[in-house]
C-alpha cells in the first residue's frame, strides 16, 4: 500500500516543542516507520519553509519527506498558509505526476492538510483519512484566551463531512467531533496516541541528571509548546505557592525563537512572584534527547486548558514519572486520577500546588504512582496503534463484497 500523508503547515523533521512543531510532528514520523514496517511506502508531504531544504529526504527504505514550494520559504501564520493550499496541492499532484508516482489512500493531519487532502481526494479518486489533533471549536470552548476563525471551523467541518474516515484519539473527542461538528457516527474511529516504551522508560535519575548537569534538588518538568493554552502561568504561579520544605525547581522544555515574546511573560510571572532563580526555561530538544528530561525529573506537570490526547503525559507515565494534569480533554483519559496521577479540576494554581507538594514531599507515594503510570501505558505501545490505522486503511482501500455492493 503506498500512502500520501499530508502535513501542509509543519514538517516531520521539525523539532518538537518550537512554535509549530508538537506531538503532531512525533507522531505523523513515528506512524510512517511503523507503517513501512508493516509493508508500505510512505510519502509525507510538507511545504517548504527553508531556502536550502532539500525536495527529497530519504527518511528510511520506503519513506521520505517531500518539501514543496508554495508561497516563501518561511514560517506563515495558518491564515497565510491557507491562501497557499492551491499552491501546495497543485505542487503535490505534479510532483506525484513526475515520478508517476499513484497513491492508495491519503493521510492528513490538521485542518490545513485536511483541505489539501479533500482536493487530492477528488483528482487522485482514493479515500481520504484525517486527524485534525486540535479542533477549533473545542480550543474556542477551552479558553477565553483562543480566538480560533470561523475560516478554521468552518473548514474542518466541510472536512469532516467530506473525508472517509476521521481519527481521533479519545472517545471524549469523538463525542465532541460528533456533537459540535455532526460527523456521522460510522465515520469517526478511535485509535490513540502511540508511545515508544523503549525510548520512553524508567532510568537512573542521578544519571540522567548529570548528564544533563543538574544539581540534587527536586526537578518539576514542564514539556510542550510554549502559549498560553498550555497553562505555564498555572505552573509558576503554582510553584510560587509552594510550602515545602524541599529545595525544586521548575524545568520548561520548549519553545523556540519565536517563542521569545511567552518566555518574556512568562519570566515576568515568575520574577514578580519571587522564584525567577528557580525557574529555568531550556528551549526545544530533540526528540531522542527528551527521555534524560523526564528522567531526570521528579513530577511532569501538564496543566493545559485543552488536550486532545496528552502525550506529553504519556511520555512521563512511560518514564515513570507521576504526572500532574489538567481534568481536560484527552488527559482525562490517559490518566487514573490517584492511581497513575493526578487530575486538576480547576484551572487554577492553588490545586496543582497542593499535588505536586504532595508528591514532593513523599517519595514512596512518588514511586509508587510511577510504577502504576508505567504498567498502565502499555496500550499506547506504537505496535499496537500502527495495526489499527492499518486496518482503518485496509477497511477502505479493499471494501468487503457486502460493503462494496451496499456503496454502489
């Protein structure tokens, strides 16, 4: 099976944590290996944002990541990159016309992609499957701080109505993409996030610490993109409460330079509450690099306002790490509140600090919620992810008799 994955705004080979790069990106390159394993050949389609990037990437045997010119060669705000989808699909077509190249199925990934991959739908006559991994309306209904556009809403439902199958990764997004946007039931399949449980895994903290060079007090973590739905003003201000005993600092793992702008915010946040020497803001790391973080740490905090999935929290659990999390969207989901964590109801600092002293100033109940959260992961085993989409694709690409006859 050879597939066309579309992931219009961002490239696979972007470092995650920068201001467009994030668990979409993990994701989109870890299911393409794992479905060449399985015997496909795979072709992710991106638009160029470098003057040097090269066309063609050859990822591995039967994978590569295609970069197509369509408006400069820069990052663009998703308003910007959507004028240029004409550009890009007709960029895709011709590059698959070229090498004579036909596809079975498409694969898109946001909004963005999924409008590209409703115009290949209708030239190439394959079936289309999308992930949106955020919605615009369910950010709007998470934040008072999200101004998602109507553009956006009303293109991922002129998406959902057109494509052949969405993915989604809890069933709480599944009730949402049915209630806000009418998906047809049948439609919508659920398959979660996968993990790596061989990258992601309990390892020495003393080692991972110092390999990192940090000292012996106890490590908050923080990973993710750095803006405001993400909830980092929640964690110092929680910080900031603090009345434990234990010598901690706060960790934030992400961002990039365009991220200066937050980091600035959010350094005035922790300055006027009077822990800016406890507060450290470590930029984006490669993907590979990121077990040491999680190793290295005590608590990983995820205090967003919307998660669809939460694989930040996934890849702590995977660690051993106890996680403490927002009540939201798909984290609600991935973690047993007081069995492999904690789940916030409130958005608010005062809650999330009287956890994490909690955890802080216990270290067996630390281990223990760590070992429960690492046995409990096993069902995001990539494995086991990459076999159901397979079997979403194989559903469409090769209909039984009875469906196909019922289609005709």
């Amino acid at each position: 099976m050879r597939i066309a994955v579309i992931s219009a705004h961002t490239s696979p080979l972007a470092r995650p944590g920068g201001n467009k790069a994030g668990g979409l990106n993990v994701y989109v390159l870890e299911l393409a290996r794992q479905l060449v394993a399985r015997g496909c050949n795979v072709d992710i389609f991106s638009r160029a944002t470098q003057r040097d990037m090269p066309e063609i990437t050859q990822i591995g045997p039967g994978l590569r990541a295609i970069h197509l010119r369509a408006g400069p060669a820069r990052n663009l705000s998703p308003e910007s990159v959507h004028k240029r989808l004409d550009a890009f699909t007709d960029a895709v077509a011709a590059f698959a016309a070229h090498e004579d190249a036909t596809y079975d199925l498409i694969h898109s990934h946001y909004w963005l992609s999924g409008l590209v991959g409703e115009q290949l739908k209708a030239r190439w006559q394959i079936p289309h499957v999308t992930m949106f991994h955020t919605l615009g309306e369910i950010k709007n209904r998470a934040s008072l701080s999200e101004h998602e556009t109507d553009l956006r809403i009303d293109s991922e439902s002129r998406i959902i109505a057109g494509a052949d199958r969405v993915i989604c990764a809890t069933e709480a997004e599944r009730t949402l993409i049915r209630r806000l946007y009418h998906a047809e039931a049948g439609k919508v399949s659920v398959i979660p996030l996968g993990v790596d449980l061989e990258r992601f895994r309990p390892a020495d903290q003393e080692a991972a610490r110092h390999a990192l060079g940090l000292n012996g007090e106890r490590i908050i973590l923080f990973v993710g993109r750095l803006e405001p739905l993400k909830g980092i003003d929640i964690l110092i201000n929680a910080a900031a409460t603090l009345e434990s005993d234990v010598d901690c600092s706060v960790l934030i793992v992400g961002g990039d330079e365009s991220s200066r702008v937050q980091v600035d915010r959010l350094r005035g946040i922790a300055r006027s509450r009077g822990i800016e020497d406890r507060v450290a803001f470590v930029g984006a790391v490669d993907h590979d690099k990121l077990p040491l973080y999680y190793n290295a740490a005590d608590i990983c905090v995820v205090p967003s306002h919307y998660e669809s999935f939460g694989l930040v929290a996934v890849e702590a659990m995977a660690s051993g790490v106890p996680v403490v999390a927002s009540r939201v969207g798909g984290l609600m989901g991935t973690i047993k509140d007081g069995e492999t964590g904690y789940l916030i109801p409130w958005l608010c600092p005062e809650p999330f600090a009287e956890r994490i002293e909690l955890l802080l100033d216990n270290e067996p109940l630390r281990r223990n919620l760590g070992e429960a959260a690492r046995e409990a992961v096993g069902r995001y085993r990539w494995e086991n992810v990459a076999a159901a989409v397979l079997s979403v694709y194989e559903s469409l690409t090769n209909p039984t008799p009875q469906l196909a006859a019922a289609g005709s």
